[in-house]
C-alpha cells in the first residue's frame, strides 16, 4: 500500500540526537527509542494515546540523563557504589548492533531495532570491565512494548563482575491520586526513604498519598498498575529480574528537580523491573538475560476494585 510508513525508521530527534521509530503495522502504535541513553522516549497505543512519561523541561542533551520513558539503569543502580548515579548506560551513545546474536522471536515481527554498547576507554577507568551490553526493542503485533537485555562479561583477564540493573519505567498516569499498583501485597521491601531498612507491604495494593520509594523484593513476573480514571491497566511482565522498585518524588522532590516540573509528578509513576538486592555476577564468557514486556488492557471498576485479579492471572 502506498503512503504505508515503514516499520523502522531512523530519524533524528530533539537536538538532532538519533533516534529510531517503530510502528506497527495493525495500527498507528509508534515509539520512539533514542541512540543517547539507548533509551524509550515514547510508546504510544492505537489511538494515539502517550503511554511514557517524558517530563516537559527533560533536557535532551548530553551527558544529562533524559528525564522520563525508559532509562537503562546499569552497573549500577542508584548511588550505592562507585560510579554516578544509576551508572552510566544512560547517558552514553548506543550503536545500531548489525550483528545480533540469534533470538528466539517472532519472525513475523518487522518493528524491532537492536542496539549495542561497548566500554570507552573513559569508562573503563571508572568501571574496569569489558562487556558487551545487547538490548532489542521490539514493538509487538498488538502495541506491546518488549525491550530484552543481553550483557555478556568479555573480559580477557579471567575476571568476574558484578552490576545491578533496572528499567527505569516512567508510566504516564492520569492522576497518582487515583492509580494503585498490584502484585506486590505482602512482600518485603527496602524503603529508600528510611535507610533502606526491611519492611513488609501491608496493604492490599499499593495507593499514592506522599512520596514513595521502594524496592520490593522476590517479586512476581507479573504487575499491574490500575489508571481507575482513564479505565486502563499497564501490564508489566519480566524475566531475569526479581526485583521492583516503585517511585513517585510528590511534590517537594520535584520542586527541586531542575528537569522535572513542580506538578508533573501527579501524572507519572515510575514501576522498574530490576535486579538489585542480589548483584548480577557473570565470569568471563556468561551472559545474564532480563526481558520487559508492557501492555495495556481496559479495566473496569466495580465499587471502586478491578474485577477480582483478573488481570493478574489472566
């Protein structure tokens, strides 16, 4: 058909970063991945509807990090370690990976790019470690999102490593006020505003009222955040990655963040599939695998709950 757009393509973005563009071919579901960073910006459904959140003062310029969609957390997560804050996967320039290793994946599926980084000699100096990190974002038949990270230890000195890693989610939401998350009743977590000390979730699902910043531990493949206002529920399904960490900053965090609106944050959360309490260690030669896929699906409400688990066990 002509006019047909192609279901890759590649562009350049806001400052003229490279990016790529993946549409699927059923509908108008287009995203936007950006060299820099390696990073989602966008991920949009059938109608047009923005999924990601991208705050509107996100600085698209080298070396800050881009404020929203899907960073790449890696070696490290947060500042407990030796390099900058969430590591530095994020803030570097990715290259279009021409030679990626075999996937098992649906060959039907033409809206997928792969990417590849390797260590500068600057980051060698900081993180002394050869690797080389795969990631394939693929945009499925149906509009979901499926992003796979492959890093393998190539280091010649027989020397192991070990990283911690997260897909730093930004959902956009309609209002945090009437958004809960489930999945994660009853399981332990580490709260980030406490020390990092170990608690257990009491609730039947998680509900926003102040600032939050959690990482739950052991937790399910399976995730659901319900957006009671806009009748629709994020699925997040994950291998390789225990862990999840749920953040919003409310409002004197994000006054205080140059790259972030004063109220952007009633219409974001953040819900990252991650490996955090456990450090990933690979020798020589190993590759570690974790895979993301997101979704969408209508929920409805009956007095003010989502039908009985229906989407987590569906």
């Amino acid at each position: 058909m002509s006019g047909e757009k192609p279901p890759v393509e590649f562009c350049k973005g806001v400052n003229g970063l490279d990016k790529v563009v993946l549409r699927e071919a059923k509908g108008s579901s287009a995203e936007q991945v950006y060299l820099y960073g390696g990073q989602v910006t966008s991920w949009k459904n059938d109608q047009g509807e923005e999924l990601l959140f991208v705050s509107s003062k996100a600085i698209f310029k080298p070396p800050k990090a881009i404020r929203g969609g899907i960073p790449i957390c890696f070696p490290q997560f947060s500042n407990n370690g030796p390099l900058e804050q969430h590591g530095f996967a994020r803030n570097r320039f990715w290259s279009i990976d021409t030679d990626p290793p075999p996937f098992p994946t649906n060959t039907s599926n033409k809206a997928f790019v792969d990417l590849i980084l390797k260590p500068s000699e600057e980051d060698l100096k900081i993180w002394p470690h050869s690797y080389e990190f795969r990631l394939r974002v693929t945009l499925g038949p149906g509009g979901d999102l499926m992003l796979t990270s492959r890093i393998r230890n190539t280091n010649n000195d027989g020397k192991p490593f070990s990283f911690t890693f997260a897909y730093h989610t930004y959902f956009s939401v309609s209002d945090i006020s009437e958004v809960r998350v489930e999945g994660l009743e009853t399981l332990d977590y580490l709260d980030n505003l406490q020390e990092k000390q170990r608690f257990t979730e009491q609730g039947d699902a998680i509900t926003f009222e102040s600032e939050v910043d959690k990482i739950y531990l052991g937790t399910p493949t399976k995730i659901a955040i319900l957006d009671h206002e806009k009748k629709r529920t994020f699925v997040l399904r994950k291998d390789g990655l225990p862990d999840a960490v749920v953040w919003n900053p409310w409002d004197k965090k994000a006054k205080a963040m140059a790259d972030f609106g004063d109220d952007e944050y009633k219409h974001m959360l953040c819900v990252e599939a991650a490996a955090i309490e456990k450090p990933i260690t690979l020798k020589p030669g190993e590759e570690w695998k974790g895979r993301l896929e997101l979704s969408t699906v209508p929920s409805s409400y009956c007095s003010g709950q989502l039908d009985p688990q229906r989407v987590l066990q569906g």
